[in-house]
C-alpha cells in the first residue's frame, strides 16, 4: 500500500537551477524509506516538496505529480497549513521554539486551534512517551525547552511533530549533530514508530541508511538514480555509481 | 483531538487573516505615502518664491528679507562649512571610538561606556546649544582671541558632538556583528590585532560603517537648534577657512528664527519654504546616494560569502 | 622574523593608544556637560519648581506646564507612532517581496530618517496647523512629531525582528501555524525587547526636539495646563530655549534648573531602554 507516490516530479528556483529532475518513486506505508546520497542531491529539496516547505523559498516551479493517499500534494489550492500537520518535519539541527517543554510540544496543537487543556496534557504526556524522553522531563516541563542537551531537545521536536498524530514523519538528517547513543536512540525510535506512522529519512552517513532502511532510494545531482530494498541496496546495488558511492569511492 | 480531514481540494487558508495582512500592508506602505506628502507640500508652499523673488535674486550673496533680498547663498554656505567641519570631528572620534569599545577595550569598559556614549545622542539638541553658547562660544573666544565665540567652529565642534553617538552607536553594531570566525581566522594566519582590525574586521563591517557615518552627517545638516543657540546667526557667505571663526548662519536657523514672525502665504513664507525644500532635497541626495553605495556593498558581499 | 613581530606590536600599541585617546576625549566632554548641569541646576530643583506654575515672567516660580506639555507630546507621539512603526516594520521583515516597491518603501524610510527636524516643523505648520485647521495644539505637535519618530521605530523594530532566527519560522509553519500565528506568538514576543528599547529611544528623541513643535504647538507664556488636544502648550524644550536666549535678566538658576529637568526626563527614559536591552540579551533563548 502506498502512502505516496510521486510521478516525474521537477523543481526549478528562480535562479534556474534544478534540485530534482524527474523523480518518480513510491513510498509505502509504515516502513522507514531512506533517501540517500552525496551533499547537493536534491534530498532536502525532496523532503520539503512533501510538507510543502518549498513554498517559503523562491521556488519558481513544481511539475509532476506528488499523491499522498492519492490527493496531489502540489495542487495549488491545497491548504498547506492542514498539509504540515499531517506530513510533519523533523530537521537536522533541533531547534526547540523560545518556549518551554510543554508549550513547545503543544504549539501546533495550539495554533490549530485546540484549547481545552485536558487534551493538552494528554498530548504532551504520550507524546514525550512516543519519543521516549518522557521519563527524562516530566518534572520539568515548564522549564524552557533550550535548557536540555542536544540529543533531548531533538527528541523534543520528535515529540512535537507527534503530537499532531501526523500520518508521514518527515526526517531531515535529525542526528547528524548528535553523539552516539543519542543517534541510537533516535534509530530505536523510528522502528517503533514505523508500525503507526510511515516514515521518511534522510539520513546523515550511508552506514545509517544501511541501519535504517527498509526501502532505500539513491538520489544523485537531482536525479533518482537507484530504488530497492534495504536489503538489496546495500548487499548488492546495481548502478555502478551508487556501488561507488556505498563503498565510499566518492561523496 | 483534532478533526482529521483527508487532505483535499480545500478552498485557501482562512481568510480572517486577510484584515491583518491589510492593515500590516497598508503600515508599510504609508512611509512612501509621508515622503509624498511631505514634499508635495513644500513644493506647492514654494514655487511661488520663485515666481515672486525671481532666480537673480534667490542666487545672490545677500540675505536681508526687510530689504527684499533673498539670496540664499550665504544660507547654504553656512550650512555647507558647518556640516564640513562637523565630518571632520566626528568621522574620525566616532569610527575611532567604535572600534576601541568593540575591539579593543575590555568588556566591562565597554559596558561601561557605551550608554555613556549613548546619553550623548540622548541629548536634545537645545541642551547642547544651551551649554555651547555659555561655555563653548566664550572660550572659544579667549583661547583663539577672536571678537566673539558665537562661530562657525563652536557649530561644527557641537554638531561633531552631536553626530558622534550615532556614528559610534551604529558603527560599533556593524563591527560587533562581524562573525568571530573571520577575526579567528586572521589571528590564526599571524595577524596582529591591531591588523585584523583594519584589514578584516572593519571592511567587513564597511557597509554598516558607512551607514553610520551617513546619518550622522543627516543629523549635522538638520541641526536646527544648536547652530541657532551658536553660530551667530550673521548670514554671511563663507568664502574660506577663515571664516569658520567669524559667524554664519545655516538654512534651518533661518527658517525656525524666521517663521514665526512671517505673515502667512507672505513672499517671505514662501522663500522660507523654498530653503526648506532645498534641505529637503540635500537629505534626499546624500541619504539615497549613501544608500545605494551600502547595497552595492551588501551585494558584494552576498556574492564573496556564497 | 622577531623583528618583524617587533615593529608590527609596536603599531599596534600606538595605534591602540591613539584610539583610547580619542574615545576618551569623546567619554569626557559628555560627563563633564551632564554634571555641569546638575550641579548647576540642582539648586533650583525644589517642590515649586517641579509643581508650580511660572510666575514674574517666567523668572520665578514652577515650570509644571513645561513638564506636562512634554509628557502630553510624547504620549501623543507615542499612540500614532509605535503601531505605524511597529506594523510597517513587519510589513518589511516578514512581508515584503523583494522587489521594486519593497526598495522604494526603504527609500522613503531612509529620507524620512534624513529630513531635518525644521523641515517637519515647516510641514507641520502647513498641513496640520493651518491646512487641515488643528491649529497651534498638542494634536499637530504629536502628528508632526510621530511622522518625525517613525523612521526610528520602523528601523530599530525590523532589526529586533530580523534577528530572530529564521530557523524559528521555519519550525513554526512546519508545525501548520500561519505566517501571522508565527509572527504573534514567537516572533514578536522574541523581539518584544529590541522593539521596546527602539520605540523608547525613538520617544526619547521626540521628547528633546524643538524644532518640530515651535510652530506647531509651542506657547511661551501659557501659565495653565492644556485641557484638550486642539489646546497648545507649553514644552520644555521651547522653554529652555526661550528663556535662555529671549529672556533678559533670567536668572542662570532657573535656567540650569530647566535644563536639568529636560535631561532628566530624556535621560531616565534611556536608562530605561538600556536596561530592557541588557536584560534581554542575558534572558535570551536562542
């Protein structure tokens, strides 16, 4: 079943350069894809087609099609603020918002509108849960989110995009400026949330992708050059460039 | 919990962000709309001058209203000497002491004497013009033995005085802003400090610096009060150095001494005006020309940071 | 190669002496004015000078209308000029297109900033005093007064805006919050300090000007205090300057004593605006 599906997908800015050249692939539900490849490749500029972050840059053109539970992502008209809160974004630095635990979890409850405080506290608690720090801060979760370590306040923009209950988790290179045990962490969780939530990663090192991927896609200067599974794609990939790349021949 | 809706052709986002939009709009909008206003209306209140007095006139070298003679040379060249020197005073102290309180000096110096720096620019103009003319102007008149101290100089060394605050203010603002990393850098390579102040930092930091010191000398030009209160107000035409010792006066004294004691819609109204519109479009001259200098160099610079 | 290190440290000692030199011979000459005033004017300071109305021509008694028609001004100023300002600069920070229009708004905010403070008077008096018939009053006053600020607020306002890192915004609307819900709730709020110590200083600028509002609002003998906008008034710094220049025989107590309360009033509202600023930068959270 696939959860997405994106056909001849084109991006070009208003400088006239072209992120993504014709993409087309699928992903499917409740597995952990994982686009791969050198700096430069487009997969940024994949991630933020999927939850519309494109639209606050100078992109100039979309072409192609992007189906999320086969409506198009790209249609103008779409209402991209219910978009983001269902297809959520997780980025490579964490930035935790000027505000404390709590309402820095709650925020995107709190501009969609939702008041009522019970539902709040619930949020916040099964989020935390979900993201496994729960433990770690529920004491304190009115101090401000800036306070914790690195590894936390990303667990806490984990949890933030959870507590919208979004159907795509979008993930950004997230432990590129962790430690160890914390990118560990943050891996062990995406297996657990591979079974409610379909998940999309960029990862920041191929040994990730190979750790991570059920599906695993190979993007190369804008162009999709390679897709299999987790599996094959790292036993035996069939271009010679992403053979190349694996092995660390170049990147 | 939130409704989930399936994501579909949905109609846009809700309009009752539309009123704000305006409004916020709108607000951006009305700086274009008071320029507009304002130099409608000194071009409407003026161009009868130059129907009434006539160009031969305007361009004379004598200013003496009773009489009909309306030559706003003198004017000019008053404000012109004394925006001259003012330059001369705080071009130097002003980008100077910004980079000793944000290069050199210690920080708990700096902390110290930066709101010091800014109480200056804090001081209205009528103050400074207040203690110029008791102090100032009477020892300028010993120390240089001069027939009195109400001069060009006790001008151009009070609105120095008055440019400086914001020449530091902002100076200091472009140079704190600087990344550490190029100042790093530089000592890395075996630079002295006292090098990468003047070969990194501060043309890194030139377009704000520039900027600095053009609003200090918009400030100069406009000072009304303290070139009333010291300059002498002898609306003489300037002819040389020497006469920064002898008194002048510049267009703004005129206008605000004058205005008062000047029957509406009279010819001398509307001369009064027409100096006000050519203040008007010496500021426009100098604040875009300045302007467009620090595009070229935030562009520039753009261009060697990407 | 110890050469060569010798004689650039010894350019740079004398380099760094030269500029202590010169900012001390900046620092100097502002301390020495202030406490010169205060010494001098401290004496006149009393309970009557600060409450009491003028009497003898202005040569004894109280300056209170003084001090009320300033602060009517700055409160005048401060009501059409901070929400223009505030929402013109956001306008700019957060709106703008880059483009054209956007460039010729900056223009018309850097000519605003360079228009001199008698050029605002003159059109004061033209548009507001006699054109649109408001007469000499604490209304045109504040009107000419905050076209004159705004420049300042628009500038230091969009400053403390864009210094709010971007990365926030981008958070925000990834979270499905609107442009306005992230401008409401994170970045005004985190620029909230920025803006106030600008408004406070803009403010602070408009409170010392004479110029603006000698044809515009200032009375010299006006011994009552104003009852209405339309009323005009009495202001402290047309004040000092009348009395120290238009009024023979006035004693240097009284005018020092001016002067004085002039400083003060300005000066409390820059210890004002500097305290916001350094508490800010310690309690920031980015």
């Amino acid at each position: 079943m696939n959860k997405i599906s994106i056909r001849n997908l084109s991006l070009t800015y208003s400088d006239g350069t072209q992120p993504l050249r014709d993409i087309s692939f699928d992903i499917p539900a409740n597995q952990i894809s994982v686009i791969f490849g050198p700096a430069g490749g487009g997969k940024s500029s994949l991630l933020r087609t999927l939850n519309r972050l494109n639209d606050l840059t100078d992109l100039q053109v979309q072409e192609g099609s992007v189906l999320l539970d086969g409506s198009d992502l790209l249609d103008p008209s779409l209402d991209v603020i219910q978009l983001r809160r269902q297809v959520g974004m997780v980025f490579a630095r964490p930035v935790v918002l000027p505000l404390s635990i709590k309402k820095n979890v709650t925020y995107g409850l709190e501009v969609a509108g939702e008041t009522n405080k019970d539902h709040l506290s619930e949020a916040v608690e099964s989020s935390l849960k979900k993201a496994a720090i729960w433990d770690e801060v529920k004491d304190r979760l009115d101090d401000p989110a800036i306070a914790l370590s690195g590894g936390q306040q990303q667990r806490i923009c984990l949890a933030r995009v959870l507590a919208l209950e979004p159907e795509v988790i979008l993930l950004d290179e997230p432990t590129s400026g962790l430690d160890p045990i914390s990118t560990g962490k943050v891996e062990e969780s995406l297996q657990d949330l591979k079974r409610e939530y379909t998940i999309v990663l960029v990862p920041h090192s191929v040994q990730q992708a190979a750790r991570t991927a059920d599906q695993a896609i190979f993007l190369l200067q804008g162009e999709l050059i390679e897709v299999n599974s987790g599996e094959l794609m790292f036993t035996n990939p069939q271009d010679p460039r992403t053979q190349d790349y694996i092995q660390g021949r170049f990147g | 919990m939130i409704s989930k809706q399936k994501i579909g052709i949905n109609p846009k986002p809700p309009k009752r962000e539309f009123l704000i939009t305006a409004l916020i709009k709108a607000a951006g909008y009305s700086a274009i709309i008071f320029v507009g206003m304002i130099f409608l209306f000194l071009l409407v209140e003026s161009l009868p001058a130059l129907r009434e007095v006539g160009l031969s006139n305007l361009l004379s070298s004598r200013w003496y209203p009773i009489e009909d003679h309306y030559g706003v040379l003198p004017l000019i060249g008053g404000t012109l000497i004394i925006t001259i020197g003012a330059t001369m005073i705080a071009l130097p102290f002003g980008v100077g002491t910004a980079i000793y309180l944000s290069e050199i000096a210690p920080r708990w110096l700096r902390e110290t004497l930066k709101p010091i720096v800014e109480i200056l620019g804090g001081l209205p103009s009528v103050v400074l013009g207040f203690m110029g003319m008791l102090i100032l102007s009477p020892y300028l008149r010993i120390w240089l033995d001069l027939p009195t101290g109400l001069s060009a100089l006790a001008g151009s060394i009070l609105l120095g005085g008055i440019a400086i605050p914001t020449v530091v203010s902002i100076s200091e603002d472009a140079l704190d802003a600087v990344p550490r990393s190029y100042r790093d850098a530089s000592l890395a390579m075996g630079a002295t400090e006292w090098q990468t102040i003047w070969r990194v930092t501060l043309p890194a930091a030139r377009s704000g610096v520039l900027t600095a010191v053009m609003l200090g000398i918009g400030r100069a030009i406009g000072e009304t009060m303290t070139v009333m209160m010291v300059t002498g107000n002898a609306p003489i035409l300037p002819t040389g150095i020497k006469d920064l010792f002898s008194p002048v006066r510049t267009m703004t004294a005129t206008i605000a001494a004058e205005m008062g004691e000047v029957a509406n819609s009279s010819t001398h109204y509307h001369v009064l005006f027409l100096i006000g519109i050519i203040l008007f479009l010496i500021s426009l001259v100098v604040n875009v020309t300045a302007s467009a200098v620090v595009f070229r160099q935030k562009k520039s610079q753009e261009r060697i940071l990407s | 190669m110890t050469m060569k290190l010798s004689a650039r440290q010894y350019k740079q000692r004398l380099g760094f002496s030269l500029l202590t030199l010169m900012t001390f011979l900046t620092i100097i000459p502002i301390m020495g004015v202030v406490i010169y005033i205060i010494y001098l004017g401290l004496p006149a300071i009393n309970l009557e000078f600060l409450t009491g109305f003028p009497r003898e021509g202005m040569r004894e008694g109280g300056i209170l209308p003084a001090i009320i028609g300033t602060f009517y001004l700055t409160l005048g100023t401060a009501i059409f000029a901070v929400p223009l300002g505030i929402g013109s600069a956001i306008y700019l920070s957060e709106y703008a297109p880059d483009n054209k229009a956007t460039q010729l708004i900056r223009i018309a905010i850097i000519n605003l900033a360079g228009i001199p403070s008698v050029v605002y008077g003159l059109f004061g008096l033209g548009l507001f005093v006699l054109f649109l018939g408001f007469g000499t009053s604490i209304l045109a006053g504040s009107l000419t007064l905050s076209i004159m600020t705004l420049p300042v607020i628009i500038s230091t306002t969009e400053e403390a805006l864009r210094a709010v890192p971007q990365s926030f915004r981008t958070v925000s609307m990834s979270l499905g919050a609107t442009k306005w819900q992230t401008i409401r709730r994170i970045v005004l709020p985190q620029a909230l300090p920025g803006i106030l110590t600008g408004v406070i200083l803009g403010l602070e600028r408009a409170a010392g000007e004479t110029a603006p509002i000698l044809f515009t609002v200032a009375a010299f003998f006006l011994p009552r205090l104003p009852n209405s906008p339309l009323d005009a008034t009495m202001a402290l710094p047309y004040h000092l300057y009348v009395i120290s220049t238009q009024v023979p025989g006035m004693p240097i107590k009284i005018q020092y004593g001016t002067a004085l309360v002039l400083l003060a009033f300005v000066l409390s509202m820059n210890l004002v605006a500097t305290a916001i600023r350094s508490r800010a930068r310690a309690r920031r959270q980015w």
